[in-house]
C-alpha cells in the first residue's frame, strides 16, 4: 500500500493533476500581446521585470487580467530516447489578477529569449477574464472578454465584462 501512495504522489508530481481554475482557451485576437524591452542577444536569457498595478471597479461578476506565454510542444520526462510525459504546445498562465483578490499588484518577469542560449523572442499575452457570478464558484467559467489599450505612456489597459464591471491595468517598465 505504501508503494501505491509514493507511486501515487510521484504521477501528481510530474503530471501536475490537481484542481486547475477552468477557463476557456485564450483567443489571442481578443488579447494584446506584451514583449521584453531587453533585446534578446542569443547567448543568455534576460527578463524585463515590470510592475503592474491593477484596480476593479465594484460589481456583482468576478473579473481577471492574465498574462500567458506561448510554450512549444516539448518533453519533460526522457528517459533513454523515449518521451515519457510531452507538454502539448499552448498558451500557459504566466501571471493572473483577478477582482477577489486583497492585493492585485506584483511584478511580471517578461523572458526576452524563449530559452537559454535562443535567440528566439517569446511571446507573451494579456488577456481579460469575466466570470458570471463569484470567483469563489469554481463550477463557473472564466469567460474571455476583449481588453483595449487606452494610453502608452502610461501603459495602461481596460477591460469591461457583459455586466458593466470594470478593470484596469498598468504596467510600469523600469
């Protein structure tokens, strides 16, 4: 029994099973892509760390910005030539703050390589999120709603769910 547990424990640990928030995939034409202002030289990986401060307006619905990376397809488990667990390429949550939460400002680190060494970019996006209801209610879904920018400098972000309720994020680069 005590093999089933550890064996147990070690599938939680490398497939990550648990319980995830639900939402619906991301649709990057209703999102606005975000980049490092660090260029990315192809020999290291450095990250832009920008501040962002994020303020809701009162309402009934639950509302979330979110910050995704594109991750490609690859293998997180080789073992001797043959891929044991392989990530499906797809958008995954880099940063989220959403209308429920006591404090929604903190810094977001923007990769300005996709890997070590690359000289790739990544890409990243913001997106906006309603949830009809409370964002406690995990049987409810996050619903995508489009995100506009309203300034450059400040960089500052808006959002509106079906409902009235707004949202607003501004992003402050070092």
């Amino acid at each position: 029994m005590e093999f089933m547990s550890s064996q147990y424990l070690a599938l939680l640990l490398i497939f990550g099973l648990g319980h995830h928030p639900t939402r619906e995939a991301v649709d990057v034409a209703r999102s606005v892509q975000l980049s490092s202002r660090i260029p990315c030289d192809g020999h290291t990986a450095p990250e832009d760390d920008v501040s962002v401060k994020v303020t809701f307006s009162s309402g009934e619905w639950a509302r979330q910005f979110a910050v995704d990376r594109f991750q490609k397809e690859s293998c997180e488990l080789d073992v001797k030539g043959k891929c044991l667990h392989k990530q499906k390429e797809e958008w995954r949550g880099v940063w989220s703050a959403a209308s429920v939460q006591p404090s929604a400002n903190g810094m977001v680190s923007l990769g300005s390589c996709y890997a070590w060494g690359s000289s790739e970019r990544p890409q990243y996006i913001l997106s906006g999120w309603y949830k009809e209801g409370a964002a406690a209610d995990t049987k409810i879904e996050w619903k995508q709603t489009s995100i506009k920018q309203v300034s450059s400098r400040p960089e500052v972000y808006e959002l509106t769910d079906p409902h009235g309720g707004t949202a607003r994020l501004e992003i402050t680069r070092w």
